[in-house]
C-alpha cells in the first residue's frame, strides 16, 4: 500500500509562489507520482507528473511557470508553483500509480486571489 499526504496550499497572490509537499509511505518503489488540481465546478485535471525515471510532463497551462521535483532521500515529491494566476485556485492532489494500481492524496487548497 501507499499512502500520500499533501502539505503546502493557502493563499498566495497572482504572481506570487508557493510549494506543495507530497510525503509519500509505504511500498514506493517504482511509483509514478502526478499532480492534479479540481476548480470549483470543474473536472479533475493533470497538471504535471514525474515518472520513477524522473522523466517530466506539464499540462501547457502551467509550463513555464511549475516545477515538479522528488527527493528520494525523503520520500516526498514536490511542485513549486510561480507567476501564479486566479485560474490556478484549486484543490490540488497527489497521486501515484504503479502496475495499474492508483493512489490518492486527500488534497490541499491553493487559492490566489489579491
């Protein structure tokens, strides 16, 4: 089993920064690990992911502006998150998915807003 826990989500205004922490237990080798985000009234979407290879993908919405790193050492994956605009306010999850198993982190909230 794999358990993550998301940290690092409140308030930031447009233009600013932030870091989202995923702490990842359990079984983790081999875990692909990816960030979604839901807006209100909106379906889930891929916003980036990073295989066990630590081969990279961004949605084109948030290229340029998020990086996506791991720490091995810590068990933690995580997304930092700059130029930051209104249309990025979501509650955002980690996942990791290995040999067509799924987990889900509980999410955390990012609002930007002046």
């Amino acid at each position: 089993q794999v358990q993550l826990v998301e940290s690092g989500g409140g308030l930031v205004q447009p233009g600013g920064s932030l870091r989202l922490s995923c702490a990842i237990s359990g079984f983790t080798l081999g875990l692909h690990i990816g960030w979604f985000r839901q807006a209100p009234g909106k379906e889930r979407e891929g916003v980036s992911c990073i295989s066990s290879s630590d081969g990279t993908y961004y949605a084109d919405s948030v290229k340029g502006r998020f990086t996506i790193s791991r720490d091995n050492a810590r068990n933690t994956v995580y997304l930092d998150m700059s130029s930051v605009k209104p249309e990025d306010t979501a509650v955002y999850y980690c996942h990791a998915t290995r040999q067509g198993n799924h987990f889900w982190g509980q999410g955390t909230q990012v609002t930007v807003s002046p």
